[in-house]
C-alpha cells in the first residue's frame, strides 16, 4: 500500500503542490482579510488538492499516446505501467468526486461551480491536440482558484480575486512555455501543440516574459484593491527580481537550468508571495 502510494505521488508529482497551495493559502488571506473559521480552510484546502489531483491524473490519461513516445517522459510511472491507465482514470474520477464533495462542504454556490472547474481540469490536457496557446488553457485552471476561494468564503466574487486570479494565470502559463521547450522537437514531430513547437525558442522566451510582465502588473492591482500595503508592495519587487532571475538563466541556445528555473525558482516565489501577503496584513 505505501509503495502504490508513493507511485501515485510520482503520477500526479505530488511536491508540485507547492507552486498552487501558497496561493490558495494567500488567496484566502487576501479575501478574508484574516484568519476563516478553521472548518472553511479544510474544505478549500481539501478541494484544491483534489482539483491538482484530478488535474494531474486527467493530464497523464490523456496523454498517455504522447507520452509513450516521447524519450523524456519513457520511465514515468504512467508509460510503464507501474500506474494502469484504468488506476489513473479511477484516481482522476475519484478526485473530481472529493472536489465537488468539498465545494458542496463550502456553500451552494461553489457546488453548482464546480463543474466548471471539472471542466477546465480536463480540457487542459486535451487542448494540446488544437490549440498553440494551450498554456492559457493550464493559465484558467490556476485563474479560478482565488475566484473559487472568494465563492466559498464571501459567496461572491471579489474584484481582488480576480486580478490575483489573473496574475497567477500568466504566471504559471509563463513557466509552461519554460517546460514545454524541453520537447520542442518531439511536439513537432508527434503534432502536439504549443506555444515553443509553433513559434521556436526565441519567440516562445518572449511570450513568457510578457506573461510574466502581466503577472506583476495584476499583482499591483490584487494588492490595490484587496487594500494590502508596503509590505505586499515591497514583496513583489523581491519576487521581481526572482522572475527576473527565472529569465535570464533561460537562453535561446542554452536550455540546461530549465528545470531549476520550473522548479526551485517558482517554488521560492509562490511561497514568498503568499508569506507577504500574511505579514503585510498582520503587521501593514
């Protein structure tokens, strides 16, 4: 039993919830401007491990033709075999279940939502098979997360919510095009769709910084109109300079630090904004 679980963690790469939690965490913050009844962070909590979860298990499904035949991904638990496809069905079904089980937990509003994040949860990996921009796709998955929040504390949208939903929606479609250049070439040949296989390296580099430019922009107006102070403000110059780090270790002919970038550096900016967000509002 504990080794199925460790081989479902590495399907759903389980330690990448660390890039959505810190925003959810700081999401609720924002929108509560403090500390929800204890109960209401369980159920948000539950529900976005639950939509990472279903995320995860729908994008290996789906893929599984591409990822069969794509040098990088061969050892993945998904391709051999170690998970069955009709295991990592179950665990998407079973996920998107305890989603809308949290959501109803919530309020009503957030249940009759939450098929709309379902639905978002599975078109993702299916627009790789239409669409160049699918990272925008990956984009409105993260975009409805502080919507969501601010559905399950307040029962309404709040104007914050949106901007910080817009600000993670650039940022993570960003590192997307970062991590789909590792296939580049494999893309082309199999007809899987991106930003990087359509436009080359040079182009698809720009297009992320100006998501990333965007991404800084919505995060100054989240921190107007959630009415955060000097120190938001002074975090997200920090987290600046990470995003800026972020760039300049990715070049055109040097594509080596793709994982560090992906990995330690977003890591280290979505656990410091949501810190920012805490201190500025216990101590702004």
């Amino acid at each position: 039993m504990i080794q199925k679980i460790k081989l479902y963690g590495q399907l759903i790469k389980f330690e990448h919830t660390i890039f959505a939690l810190p925003f959810v965490f700081a999401s609720v913050f924002i929108v509560e401007k403090g500390i929800p009844p204890l109960d209401k962070i369980f159920w948000i909590v539950v529900a976005a491990v639950a939509g990472r979860t279903a995320g995860m298990a729908f994008n290996r499904f789906f893929d599984l033709p591409f990822d069969r035949l794509n040098p990088r991904t061969k050892n993945w638990v998904s391709v051999t075999g170690a998970v069955k496809a009709g295991e990592i069905l179950a665990l998407a079904v079973i996920s998107s279940v305890i989603l809308v089980f949290a959501a109803y937990k919530l309020n009503k509003l957030a249940f009759y939502l939450s098929p709309v994040a379902l639905l978002l949860l599975i078109i993702y990996p299916l627009g790789k098979r239409f669409t160049n921009f699918v990272h925008l796709l990956l984009g409105a998955v993260y975009f409805i997360i502080p919507i969501a929040v601010s559905v399950a504390l307040k029962g309404t949208v709040e104007i914050s919510a949106v901007f910080l939903g817009l600000g993670m929606a650039f940022w993570v479609a960003g590192f997307d095009i970062f991590y789909a250049l590792q296939d580049i070439e494999f893309d082309r040949k199999a007809g899987v769709h991106s930003i990087p296989a359509k436009y080359g390296i040079k182009k698809a580099i720009l297009f992320a910084r100006i998501f990333h430019l965007l991404t800084f922009i919505f995060l100054i107006l989240t921190g107007y109109y959630g009415g955060l102070g000097y120190i938001y403000y002074g975090g997200l110059v920090i987290l600046t300079g990470f995003l800026i780090y972020e760039h300049s270790i990715i070049k055109e002919n040097d594509l080596s630090k793709i994982n560090v970038a992906f990995f330690t550096v977003n890591g280290y900016v979505s656990i410091l904004y949501m810190v920012f967000v805490i201190l500025d509002l216990w101590l702004g």
